[in-house]
C-alpha cells in the first residue's frame, strides 16, 4: 500500500532583505503511512516548524520552496494550483501550531472558530453545523462542552486552548495531523492529558500524525518511528525504540546522553555532570562545506569535513546520515 | 456598568470644567462687546451703559456665571448681541448644517479608508502600497487651509462647481427634488476637501492596525484550516485590529461639530465654525460659550461612544482579562 | 494539610538552624486583582507555605502552573512583600524588614528568569548586562566594574570576543549565561531559579545545568530551583519540595521522595513526567 504521505528532497530557504539565502531544510526524505505516528525530532533551529509549515505551502512571504515534492494521497501538494490546496488545509491534512494561546482568534467565541472550520469544507445548514461543532468538541471535552463553546479562547487555560485546536483539527476528519509541539508550554499532567486524547483520536479515526517536538521522551510513548533533524537535514530515520535506545548517529546519541536520568536515574547520577555536546548549533546562513555536525561530533573523520554524508540504510526500516555507516 | 458610570460622571466633569473655562476666558479677554459699541459714535454712552446693566455686566463673575448654568438647565443658553436673537435656536440651525457636511464626509472618508487601508497592508512594501502611502504623504503634507483654498480655486475656475453657499439664491422656486439635488450640489466641494484632509490619516491607522494582526499566529493558523482569503481577511483580521480603529472612529465622531472649521469658512458653508469665528470676533460670549459646549459634548460622546464600542467589541476587555 | 518532612529540618535544635541558609514559615500572600470594571477579586496565592533550604544545597520546588512557585520566587528575592508568616535568611528575620534594610539584603539573594529573551534588554551588551547591577549598587569604579565583569561572563562561558555583542544577538542558552552572570555579580549566597531551563532545548538544559554545578562547588552557592519538569528537578537537587494550590503539600530528599512519594500530588507529578522507558504497546502498522 502506498505511503499516505511522502516527502522527497525538500528543499526551503529562507531569504534575507538583502538578498541572501539561508537554507531551512534540504534533502529532507521521508514516509508517512496511513495510521501511523512519526516523531520529529530536533532542537531549535533545525527547521521542524519550517517542515511543518512547508507541507501546506503556508510559508512566510521570506521563505521559498526550491526543490522537491510533497506527495499527499498521490497528488503532489507543491505543484497543485493554489485553489487545489484549499480543500486539503484543514480537512485533508490540519496543522496544530505551537502556543495555543496564539492560534485561536482572541475575540471570536470558540463555537464560531470551530463552526468556520466546518463551514469551510462542507456546505451545511447552520443547525447541522452547530450540531457537529458541539460533536466535535465534546471529543476533547466530554463535560462541559457547551460552556466552553461558549466561551472565548483567554477564558480557558493553555490545556484547554489545545484540546479546542486538536478539536478544529479533527473537525473535518483528516487523515494527516502535523502538530509542533503541541505540548511544549504545558505542565507534565496536562501534558498526559493532551497525549492522552491524541492516542485515543488516533485509534478512533486512524488518524496518521506528525508529532514535532524537541522531547524525546515525549516520542517514547506515543511515535511509531522517529525522525531526527538536525541544521536542516535529515540525520536519523528508525524505529522509536532504536533511535532513542540506541542511536546511530552521533548527534543523537550525544542528544539522547545530555537529557538526564532524572527519574530514571540512581543516587549516584544524581549531581553529576551530564555529557553536552560542545559548541552550538550551525548558523545556517553562513555553512561551510561538509557536513554540519562535523565540528561538535566526538566521531569526526577527516572526510567529514569534505563531503556531506549521504543516508545509509542500516535495516530496512532504520537509515543514518553518517560516514561512519559509509554515506 | 460601574465604568461606564464612571465614564459618565468624568463627561459631565469635563463639561463643566470647559464651560468655567470657556465663561472665564471669554470675559477675562481684553474687550467685550459693549466696549466695541463705545467705539461707536452713533450710539450713545448712557444706552451702552443701559445695556451692559441689562445684561447684567456689572454683576460679579460667578454670580453671571451661576445664572447661565441656572438658564442653560432651562434650555436658554442666553442671547447672542451681534444676531440680536436667543443662541439656542442659531446654534441648532449652524450645528446641523455642519453636521450634514461632517457626518457625510466622515462615511465616506471611512468608506474609502477601510479598503485602502486594507489593501495597502496586504500588499505591504509592494506597488500599490508604496503607491498608497505616498499620496496619503502627500496629503498629509499638505495643510487643510491650502487643501480648502485649493478646491476652491478649483470651482472658480472650471465653473462646475458652486463658490460657496449652502444653497442658492433661486432656492424658493424650485421643487424638493430640485431643492435636494441643489444642496448636494453646494455640498460636493466642502466634502471633497474634508474627505481629502481626513483620508489620509486614517489610510495610515488602517494600514498600520491591519499590518500588526496579518503577522499574528492565529492568522495564519485559521489559513491552515483552509479558511478561505476574504473571510479571512475581513472576520479574521480587521476584527481583531478593530480596538484602535474603534478608538480612532470615537474620535472622528468627536470632532463632527469642531473638524470643519476653516473648510467651512473658505467655502462659505453656514455652519458652526464661521458662528463661531464672527461670535469670537465680535466679543459675542454667549455664543462663544454655546458653540464651544456643543462641540464639547460632540467629543465627550464621541469618547463614551468609543468605550461602548470597545466593550461590545472586545470580550477580553469585558471580563477585565489581564493584558498578553 | 499535613506534609512528611525530612530529619533534616527540624527548627527546635539551634545549632541545625544555622545549617539552613533559609527558612520559611507559614508564608501566606494575598492579591486583590481588581478588574477594568471596578470589582475586586481576592486571590490567594500562598496558604502557610513552610520549607528550608541547606546552606551550599539545592532544593527543587515542584508543581504545576498555578500552585504559587513564582509568588513564592518573589517573596523570597524580597521583591513583594508577604502577608503573613516568616522568612529567615541566615539567622536573620527578613520578611518585615524596612525598603532601607531591605537593600542591603537583596543583593545577597538573585533571580534568574525563564524567559531568556525577554529577561534581558536586547539592546545592551554582554558586558553591560552583567555589570548593570555594579552601577546600580553603586560600587566600583568603571574600570573595576568591566574588569569584574569580564571575569564574570569568562566564569559563564562566554568569549571574551563576544562581550560587546548585544543580547539579542545570542542563542537562548548563552543568554541564560548572561543572566546568571548578571545574577553572580552582586555575589549572592542564594539563586532562585524560576523556570530557568525550561525553555530551552534539551542539549542547551544539559550545558547550563552543568554550569549551575560547577559554580555550586566553586562559590558554594545555595539554590532555589523553581521547575515542573520533575526528571530535570531530580537530576539537580538535594531535596524536592512539592507544591500544589499554594501550599508545600511533601518536602523531602530527593532519592527518598521519587522512591516513595507519600502524598497524592507527588505521585500525579511522577506519574505525569514522560520517560523514555516507557514504550507505546502497539501493534505494529503495516
């Protein structure tokens, strides 16, 4: 069965007022089956909002796609006409940016946002659409669903705020959810909560999902494969348990050893000093030759510096940007 | 609702306070109108005198003041000496006429502000903005009296227009329609050059308010829900940088009787402002102080119609949300 | 509400009291938040809070948005005031003490914020971020204070090349160094750290918490870790105190209170901090 979603050699940059060029992403490649969750992973920097954005060709006015193709059900997204994008954005595919506190319009009631997102797609009557806004909003809130569609987006907290974007994300029962960090201002239980709704919505719709995030612990419950990106591109693609148990490429491995034990961890470790990768992340504006991670990684080689590396396909399902691997 | 009270109360305040002012400066100014009858030859001392006791100049200050304020709760906002007649009932007439030219250019500067403005931001730093925001440098460059005096010249050369005048000569022969059509004749001018002078200005409001919101995350994340680009454009966006624009319209209102001043009286327009001017000149102070409270309470409720609308508009506001 | 304390705190023998480089008790404060519309809405923000932190140690205080960690953050650098209850601050009582006697004590405690970007003025250089607080107590001349300076951002971990760079031009991590070098300056024995990690990535969390060791065991420093992210709490601190809706419901060693928590909100906190062991149980997608 074909991949629901394939992205091949993804190319954006972003381009200054002077004219400069400074790339975002290249030579990003990867799948996307239907059902299936893909953990995103990279810091800041690494072009993880940029790839969420890209997929629906919603870009900012400073940044252009060069190279590549976004294959979504069979059609390619970055080719369509404007007008073919429409009935996909939001329906097809819904992104669920970070901040939730910033995505929701601040003075319209929540009923009316999640109602427009419905009347977008499908021509209805204003009852039936009020009856399915209520529907889709008792998916994420079971109690209280009609207080809440009520109300307006800085009456409720930052959980709260979420669970109406995951709402308008499913609201037209799409097969793909991009969502960027969609926890990342949230406290640990209202993080669980959110997790929580997003397992059970994927089991019920078979939702795909792409899930941007700079934790891997995250990841460990809730992806099926990992994506690690870093300056850009693609530098580990595996199965979850095999890139954050035991990672192939060294930025991943350095990556995974500087996030503590903490409660996993022994007395022992407890105040120690956790290894860091030295140095900071490139500036991708001005790159040298080589490959990106070369100056912080404890493996260099002397061809690292030359030539970036190519991916090696270590197993069928787990592939490494390394010439430790050959590249 | 205590707020608005409160707003209210601060209204009323500032209504009073302009009326002291206003009685005080008027009379506290060198001159008076008697003194300008004095210069009169024809007119003899002892009917000046006569005068001044009649309309009880000779009266210690608060004590003239307190009978206004105790007339004015009557509805007798006292006598105008140059028009020999009672100031409430000019005062009605000038307001209205003014306010016929402000109201309407006011609604059509408006109009035509919001899509400008709109368009200007969508299509920042590119052609038709920077086309936009030059000529609205321009204008803004360019003082009203010039822009009045402009216009004018305008009608008197290429004779389309009326040099002035509400309404002419040979209005009592003609037909309502005929009588309707006359007066948006004589209108056309003044209301050319208030639009062109307020145009400006709010073009740039627009723009800058519109600019500000298309930038913002929940823009572009009602985009990806596939949103379509007018309803996005005018739910999404202008609603959300309505707050100055509500502000700014409270403004306009608030200068409905006062904004038109000089225009009226480079063109001849019977309204407030040339009332105004003559009754300064003259020393005529009841009329000063008349016109001057109506163009007070103008800007008070235009200031209070504003709050009302930011409250209304604004749900962050009405349930005292503390600011992101 | 009852709440299991650790042998180590114990205020009734003296000679522990000095151990404890700060003491809270029974820290209470209340907000009036008055609307735009005129009524007032009373908010309690600390309830007979009650803690102490070992001179040289680091406490972790836990909870979840909301349950008062920042108010308390505040009282403690002396920057509110509290309603009731008392702060001791190495032996001495500072929480009703007056603005003028209050000086002398603030430098001696130091705030490093959460938001790396907008804790420091963009504007400024390194150099001058750093020393600001040497004009602002008035000590030293211009050339002691920008040798003071340099010596404090070499401390952090920043070039020397980049102190005239202004702040808005360094990463989130390297501004965080700034703004503990900028709290190291007035050489406080305590740093409050509000949320000072969290918002940056994990690689950048592991370079500064490193830095906040290294400078534990070099100036003796005592610190005051304000977190909800339990597993980075674990990882720096002696002892964990658990707050929740204004109160320190559970204080103990850190080993003993992850091993065994004894009160419900300590178990939903441990509950809710993802791990990496756990793994998702699903049948493999085709």
């Amino acid at each position: 069965m074909a991949p629901l979603l394939q992205v091949q050699d993804l190319h954006v940059a972003y381009i200054s007022r002077a004219g400069r060029k400074s790339p975002a992403l290249e030579g990003v490649s990867f799948d996307v089956r239907t059902g299936e969750t893909l953990g995103v992973l990279g810091e800041s920097g690494c072009g993880k909002s940029t790839l969420a954005v890209a997929l629906l060709r919603l870009l900012p006015g400073n940044a252009e796609i060069q190279k590549g193709a976004v294959l979504f059900e069979g059609q390619d997204l970055l080719r369509a006409e404007p007008r073919a994008l429409e009935p996909i954005r939001g329906a097809r595919i819904a992104l669920i940016f970070q901040e939730p506190s910033l995505a929701l319009h601040p003075t319209i009631r929540i009923s009316e946002q999640v109602s427009d997102v419905l009347a977008a797609h499908e021509p209805a009557s204003r009852a039936a659409r009020r009856q399915k806004m209520l529907q889709v909003l008792a998916e994420v809130f079971p109690a209280d669903t009609a207080h809440i569609a009520d109300s307006y987006p800085h009456q409720l907290s930052g959980g709260q705020q979420q669970r109406v974007l995951i709402a308008m994300a499913i609201a037209c029962g799409p097969s793909l959810i991009v969502a960027d960090e969609p926890t990342a201002s949230l406290d640990p239980t209202t993080q669980q909560d959110i997790l929580g709704i997003f397992r059970r919505l994927r089991e019920k719709f078979n939702l795909s999902i792409i899930l941007i995030t700079h934790n891997p612990a995250l990841l460990a419950g809730l992806a099926d494969r990992v994506l690690v990106l870093y300056a850009g591109k693609v530098a580990e693609i595996g199965p979850t348990e095999e890139v954050l148990k035991s990672p192939q490429h060294p930025y991943t491995r350095a990556l995974m050893q500087s996030v503590p034990e903490g409660l996993e961890g022994s007395a022992r470790s407890r105040k120690s000093r956790l290894p860091v990768i030295p140095g900071e992340a490139p500036n991708l504006a001005v790159l040298e030759s080589g490959c990106r991670f070369e100056s912080r990684c404890a493996d260099r080689m002397e061809q690292c510096k030359q030539r970036e590396p190519g991916a090696t396909a270590l197993s069928e399902a787990h592939a490494v940007s390394c010439f430790k691997y050959g590249g | 609702m205590r707020y608005f009270l409160r707003r209210l109360m601060q209204g009323v305040f500032l209504l009073i306070g302009v009326s002291i002012l206003t009685f005080l400066f008027s009379t506290l100014a060198p001159g008076n109108y008697f003194d300008e009858m004095r210069l009169n030859p024809q007119i003899a001392p002892e009917t000046v005198a006569a005068l001044r006791v009649q309309y009880q100049f000779d009266r210690p200050l608060p004590v003239r003041y307190g009978r206004w304020v105790n007339a004015l709760l009557h509805g007798d906002m006292g006598f105008s000496f140059a028009y020999n007649s009672p100031v409430a009932p000019l005062l009605w007439v000038r307001a209205r006429n003014t306010l016929l030219l402000t109201v309407t250019a006011m609604l059509i500067a408006w109009a035509l502000a919001l899509p400008l403005g709109i368009w200007s931001a969508t299509t920042f730093g590119r052609l038709p903005d920077r086309a936009i925001s030059g000529a609205t440098a321009v204008l803004l460059v360019i003082p009203d009296l010039v822009l009045a005096i402009g216009v004018l010249i305008l009608a008197v050369r290429s004779g389309w227009f009326p040099t002035g005048g509400m309404v002419s000569a040979a209005l009592e022969g003609l037909t309502p329609v005929q009588k309707l059509r006359d007066l948006a004749w004589h209108m056309e001018l003044p209301i050319l050059a208030l639009v062109l002078s307020a145009l400006p200005s709010l073009v740039r409001h627009v723009r800058a308010a519109v600019a500000e919101v298309l930038d913002a995350p929940f823009l572009r994340a009602a985009a990806s829900h596939g949103i379509p680009r007018t309803r996005l454009l005018y739910r999404y966006a202008l609603r959300a940088a309505a707050n100055p624009l509500i502000s700014l319209l409270g403004f306009s209102v608030g200068s409905l009787l006062s904004g038109s001043l000089l225009v009226e009286v480079v063109m001849s327009w019977p309204g407030l402002g040339p009332l105004l001017l003559e009754a300064i000149l003259a020393r005529d102070l009841f009329v000063v102080i008349g016109g001057v409270l109506c163009s007070t309470v103008f800007l008070v409720t235009g200031n209070f119609l504003a709050d009302v609308l930011i409250y209304w508009a604004d749900p962050r506001i009405r349930s005292g949300a503390p600011a992101r | 509400m009852p709440y299991r304390v650790s042998s180590t705190v114990d205020d009734s023998r003296e000679g522990e009291k000095m151990d404890r480089l700060l003491i809270v008790e029974k820290l209470a404060k209340r907000y009036e938040r008055t609307t735009v519309l005129g009524s007032k809405k009373e908010v309690l923000a600390l309830q007979e809070v009650s803690f102490s932190i070992g001179r040289g140690s680091t406490l972790a205080l836990v909870g979840e948005s909301g349950s008062g960690k920042s108010t308390l953050a505040f009282c403690i650098a002396c920057l509110e005031r509290p309603t009731s209850g008392r702060i001791v601050f190495g032996g001495n009582e500072i929480a009703a003490l007056g603005e003028k006697q209050l000086r002398e004590v603030r430098p001696q405690i130091q705030l490093v914020f959460q938001d790396p970007v907008r804790s420091l003025n963009p504007r400024f250089s390194a150099l001058e971020i750093v020393s600001e607080p040497l004009i602002v107590q008035g000590r030293l001349n211009k050339q002691e204070r920008e040798a003071r300076g340099r010596a404090l951002l070499a401390q952090v971990g920043i070039p020397q090349e980049k102190e005239s760079q202004k702040a808005d031009e360094f990463s989130g991590g390297q501004r965080q160094r700034l703004a503990i070098a900028r709290a190291l300056s007035l050489e406080p024995k305590l740093l409050v750290l509000d949320e000072a990690l969290s918002a940056l990535d994990y690689s950048v969390q592991a370079q500064i918490a490193n830095l906040l060791l290294e400078l534990q065991a070099a100036l003796g420093l005592t610190y005051l870790f304000i977190t909800h992210d339990l597993g980075m709490a674990a990882h720096l601190a002696d002892e964990i105190a658990v707050m929740e809706q204004g109160r320190v419901v559970e204080m103990d060693a850190a080993d003993t209170l992850l091993r065994a928590p004894g009160q419900e909100a300590t178990r939903r906190l441990i509950a809710a901090t993802p791990r990496l062991g756990a793994a998702d149980h699903r049948p493999q997608v085709i």
